[in-house]
C-alpha cells in the first residue's frame, strides 16, 4: 500500500517537474531572447559577450543576483515583504496545471479549465499590491495601487473575451476549446476579439505600452522599487513566466493550440506540443516588438481604453456572436 502510494507521489512530482524545468529555462531565455531581440530593432548586437551568441547571459545574470545581498527596509512589513514576490512566482507557475500541451497531454484536465485560469491570473494582482504596501514607500505603494486598477481594468474585457470563445464551444475544458478549433482557428471569425484580448494580455501582465506600474520616469522602479537579489529576481521571474502563459492562454483560446495550421501532410508530420510551442513564441515576439517600438500611454488614456472602448466592443460582440449562432442554429449542444 506505502509502496502504491509512493510510486503515485514520484510519478506526480515527476509529472509536475517535467512542466515546471522547461518553463523556468523558457523564462531564462526569453529574458535574453528580449534583450537581443530589441537590441536588433535598435539596430545594435544586445548581450553576445557570454558564450556562443550570449546563451550563457541568463545564468550569469542569475549568479549575479543570487551573490547579492537581501536588503529588507527597515520600515518594512517583513513576512509580507518576503511572501510578496513568491506569490508572484508560484501563481505563475500553478496556473500551467491545466494548459494541454497535446491531446491528452495536460496534469490536470479539469472541466473548468479556463475559469481556473481566469482565476489565477485575476489572483496575481495581489502579489503586487503585497509588495507595494509592504514596502513602506510612496513610490512602491503608487506602483502597486497603478497595477491593481489597471489588471483589475483589464480583466473585464478580457473575460468578455473568453465568453465569446465559451458561446462558439459550449465547455470550459481547454482540451475541448482546442479541437473545436479542428475546422478553423477562432482567431478568424472572432479577429477583433483576438486583438482585443492580445492588447488586453500586453495591459494584464504590465508589459509596454502599458508598462505604467513601473514607470521609472516617475516612479522609479515601480512596485518592486525596494527589492533586491532573489526577490527581485522572482518577481523578474513571475513577470516573464506571466508573458509566456499569457501567451499559452492566446494560443489555447484563438490559435488551436496543439492543432497545426493545414490539417494536411507536411504539417501533420510535426508532433501538437511543437506547434503549440511554436505559436507560444510568435505571441511571445509580439510581445517584445510591441514593447520595441511603441511609447508608453499616459494612465487616464490606459483607463480610457479600457473602460470605455474594450468593454462596450466586446459586451456588443458577446451578443453578435450570440445572435450569429442562433440565428444559424449553430449553438453548441452542452455535454453533446
């Protein structure tokens, strides 16, 4: 029985490392993937010092960050202080438990997938306002209370969004969402939503243009003003782990997730979890062309934006996609 029981515990911890190792040395990599990236649409190298191509630059930075000292302010709130960052890093990480990565190839294949990570994302906003008050600086604290209204903002639309996506498949598994997309990717016939929910995506993990949170023109750093080594570096390591699941929950709801682009040969020849990493890293390159080549917006054009042009468009487009099917008697049968 102690035996079964922990085969179960070494397969599951396994299971969970298989996830969790390639998605850390992503993050690694798209840290540098940003700076050589953006250094090419400034017509400069970026980092080529470290190893062949600069590959070794994430773990240099790494070592660097470990070898410094943790600074805890002496007016700080010290446990929240300390928790802050890990709550960043740790939802960031959780929330990968439902995204499948083949058919069948998911840790957990729940019935509510997409409301699991619709509540995951909503959750890591309190990381931030954690840090922001634990902190005991005005600067911290603006940064944080900046993020909140803007995630909080963000989300709206963003759930108005998915709600488009839940009408056309009438289930909230994600698997399930990815082969209603066997004949056509959403991305095609809801394309204003797909575009609305990838700037939505850019606003919820404070990305530029909608980098307000850490303005450094204003407000120094922004919400992590205070924090130094490791725990910066987790909160470093949540933002870029936000990027690429954000950009999994993109590829999931409007790409076709593991589903290649021609359902003929040669592109039936490369294996779903490819594909899927492949659309990952064309939402990821948006991600840094965005943050290339565009300025930042000012806060009450970022409110604006959010409040009253996402979220009547996408209220108005929840009901033609409603009206569209009924009218065509194409509403999916639920649990048909």
């Amino acid at each position: 029985m102690i035996e079964h029981w922990l085969i179960d515990l070494a397969w599951m911890i396994a299971t969970i490392l298989a996830v969790v190792v390639p998605l850390l040395i992503a993050v690694a990599y798209l840290t540098l993937a940003e700076r050589r990236v953006i250094g090419f649409m400034q017509l400069r190298k970026g980092p080529n010092v470290v190893g062949p191509f600069g590959m070794f630059q994430p773990f240099a930075d790494a070592l660097k960050l470990m070898a410094k000292e943790t600074i805890l302010p002496a007016g700080a709130d010290k446990v929240v202080f300390i928790i802050a960052p890990m709550l960043t890093f740790v939802l960031a990480l959780v929330a990968w438990a439902v995204i499948p990565f083949d058919a069948g190839l998911v840790l957990a294949d729940i019935n509510v997938g997409i409301l699991y990570l619709f509540a995951i994302s909503s959750l890591g906003v309190y990381g931030v306002i954690m840090a922001g008050w634990a902190s005991n600086s005005k600067y911290a604290f603006l940064g944080a209370l900046r993020s909140a209204a803007q995630m909080v903002s963000y989300e709206v639309s963003m759930g108005l969004v998915i709600i488009n996506v839940l009408i056309c498949v009438g289930s909230l598994n994600l698997s399930d969402i990815i082969e209603a997309q066997r004949d056509m990717w959403f991305a095609l016939p809801l394309l204003p939503m797909f575009i609305v929910f990838f700037i939505s995506t850019l606003a919820e993990t404070n990305r530029a243009p909608f980098d307000l949170p850490e303005g450094e023109s204003e407000l120094v750093a922004g919400y992590f003003v205070e924090y130094s080594s490791m725990s910066f570096a987790l909160f470093f390591l949540g933002e870029y782990a936000n990027m690429i699941l954000m950009s999994a929950m993109t590829t999931v709801l409007f790409l076709g997730g593991w589903l290649p682009p021609f359902d003929f040969a040669p592109f039936t020849w490369i294996p779903g979890p490819i594909w899927f990493v492949l659309k990952i890293m064309l939402c990821l390159f948006v991600f840094l062309w965005v943050r290339a080549t565009t300025p930042r917006y000012r806060y009450d054009q970022l409110m604006r934006l959010g409040w009253k042009i996402f979220l009547p468009f996408s209220l108005i487009y929840v009901v033609l996609t409603a009206g569209f099917l009924m009218a065509f008697d194409k509403l999916p049968v639920i649990g048909g």
